[in-house]
C-alpha cells in the first residue's frame, strides 16, 4: 500500500503540495550552448508535473560554477527567459517547480568559462576529469577570499530573485554532494584557518550566508536546501564532519526552511561517524519537513513515511524512464526500468 504517497503535503502556509512524491534534480547536460533551457526541456518537465513537487536539474549561478557541459544557468536575461517556458508548461499542467542553484566549486573546470579561477575553500584538487569530457582533468583551485565569498552571496541571493523571476515556485540550494557549499561543511576540502575553517560555527558560516540572503531575497517559504553530512561523493571521510552538521542543522531548523533534503546515492549506505544512515542521523537532529531519497522504491519510500524517517520522497532515474511514474504508483502499474541509455535524450 502506498496511499500515503498521495497526500496532499503543506510545506507552508503558501505552497501546498498535491503528492509527496518528489522529481529529485537529474543532471541531463541537454542545454544549448549558451546555458538556455531547450523546448525540448520544457516538453520534458511538462510530462512529468504529475509530481508534488519537480526540483529542476541543477542550475548554474554564474559563469565559473560550471562543471559539466550543457548544464543551464540563471544568470543570463536568456536563460531566464528559457526557464519561464519551463515553469509555464509545469504549472500549465498543474505541478509545481522549485530551482535548484548550484556552483560546482573545485569540481568546475575553466573549460567552461575560458577564463578566470576554478574557486573552493581551499586549494586542494579533487582527483579525476570531467564526466562527458575525460580529456579535462580537475585544477588545483583558487582558495576564495572575503571578496570572493561576497561576491557568491550575493550571486547567490540573484540567481534565486532571477528564478522567481523565471516562475519557479522556489529554489533548493545545492549543498551536497561535494559542490562548493559542501566543500565548505568537510574537512577533506575545508582546510582554512580563518573564520570560515577549523570549527563547525566557521565552516558553516558560508552555507548559512547563502541560506540567509536568499531568504531575505524570496522568504524562507519559498527556500529550501540539499545536504550531504555523509561525504561520499567527491570528498573523503572525516569523523569530525560529524560535528559540523550537529551545528549546521540546528541552525537550518531556526530559519523554517521550506524543506531540508539529504544528498545520497542509496540511503542504506551506513555512516560510522553518523552512526547510521544519512536519513536517520538528519531526522534525529532536524524536526521540521525533510525530504528523503537514495533508492527508494515508492513502497519502501511508503512505509519510511509511515515510520516518521522522513516527509516527502524524492525519486530519481524512474522518473527518467517513466515520465507519468506518479501516474503508474497510483495505478499499481509496472514501473519501465531505467538504463543508461536513456541519458542520450530527453523523453
């Protein structure tokens, strides 16, 4: 049974969602040259509105955020203007579409943006190259100053006030998955000895600077964030990340985000230092609406609702295999099975 899936959910006192289930943020590289979303993309999110809630593919800030070919931005007129045929077609086909807002850090490569300096919070290079571009390996980036980490702000704070714009219903702030926000919350990539390193308060403070002007740009109602206290994506393990996030999400808690969503692959991956899972260690320590996800099948995903492990379920690759998967739930229909060639278009 997964009626509980089918709820209706209030994030908050202006936006009620009409399921629990989530389109989690699928990177699909499918922009134009110039970082504008596509017809294409449109027609693409437009079948799958059926969802409570679409969190677009992650959306580039500025310039030297990006870190992978064809991802879109939000900081060009044009852009802007290609996501509003986005959310239009969303909210024409009665779903709702919140933004995700990225800046890869020391993942970014100057490839992208020709000219310039690949920026995280300390300069230490993560090991590899470029998924879809094997040839460009990772630089050794620039540790960012005071001037720099302004600057991020307020990019930031405009690429959520240039979503609304767009007509997105809110924005998630990427900080998972070894992107710069995260880069900042670990210590493998966080080695500063100013105030943003060495302390949890320290290297929380950029993550909640973030957090703090795009609520005082489009409210707290319409922000959300993604988090990662397990490192396991372009980061090692350190026991003390541990401490970080028993402060950060303390924090996050005060500001009645719209929802906190964790960053992981598959949620039975097991932290020592978390002393279990990512969802379980983020739910013991944050109260308000949380969005889980990692492999969830939407029976699984059910009864982990039904268990208080979460609020709202965020689903990935089925959604790329099946444009109507909320349609299939509800109908107790076979779900197609995702394959990777499925990533050559947008269907």
């Amino acid at each position: 049974m997964t009626d509980n899936l089918f709820q209706p959910f209030a994030l908050n006192s202006i936006i009620t969602l009409n399921n629990r289930i989530l389109m989690a943020p699928l990177t699909r590289c499918m922009a134009d040259n110039e970082l504008v979303p596509t017809p294409a993309m449109a027609e693409y999110y437009g079948r799958r509105a059926d969802a409570g809630l679409i969190i677009s593919e992650a959306v580039i800030i500025r310039p030297d955020g990006q870190g992978y070919p064809n991802t879109p931005g939000l900081f060009t007129q044009a852009q802007i203007t290609g996501w509003k045929a986005v959310t239009e077609r969303v909210h024409g086909n009665g779903g709702k579409i919140f933004a995700q807002l990225w800046h890869t850090g020391r993942v970014a490569h100057p490839h992208f943006f020709e000219q310039g300096d690949v920026l995280a919070p300390s300069a230490i290079a993560v090991e590899g190259s470029v998924p879809r571009m094997r040839e460009l390996t990772y630089q050794v980036p620039k540790a960012v100053t005071q001037t720099d980490i302004d600057g991020l702000i307020n990019d930031y704070a405009q690429a959520a006030a240039n979503a609304i714009e767009a007509g997105f219903d809110g924005v998630e702030i990427h900080g998972a998955n070894g992107y710069l926000i995260d880069q900042f919350l670990h210590f493998d990539s966080n080695k500063r000895q100013d105030e943003y390193g060495e302390t949890p308060e320290n290297m929380a403070r950029f993550p909640l600077a973030v957090v703090d002007a795009i609520i005082e740009r489009i409210g707290n109602d319409r922000t959300a964030l993604r988090v990662t206290p397990g490192a396991y994506f372009n980061m090692a393990t350190d026991a003390n990340d541990r401490e970080v996030f028993d402060y950060l999400l303390p924090e996050l808690e005060k500001r009645q985000l719209a929802f906190l969503h964790i960053g992981i692959f598959d949620d039975a991956m097991e932290f020592d230092y978390l002393g279990g899972t990512a969802s379980s260690y983020v739910r013991a320590n944050y109260n308000n609406t949380l969005v889980g996800v990692g492999s969830y099948t939407a029976e699984t995903a059910s009864k982990a609702i039904e268990n208080d492990n979460f609020n709202l379920i965020a689903i990935g690759r089925p959604f790329i295999a099946n444009p109507d998967y909320v349609e299939k739930i509800r109908k107790g229909e076979e779900i197609t099975p995702y394959s990777e060639e499925m990533l050559a278009s947008l269907v």
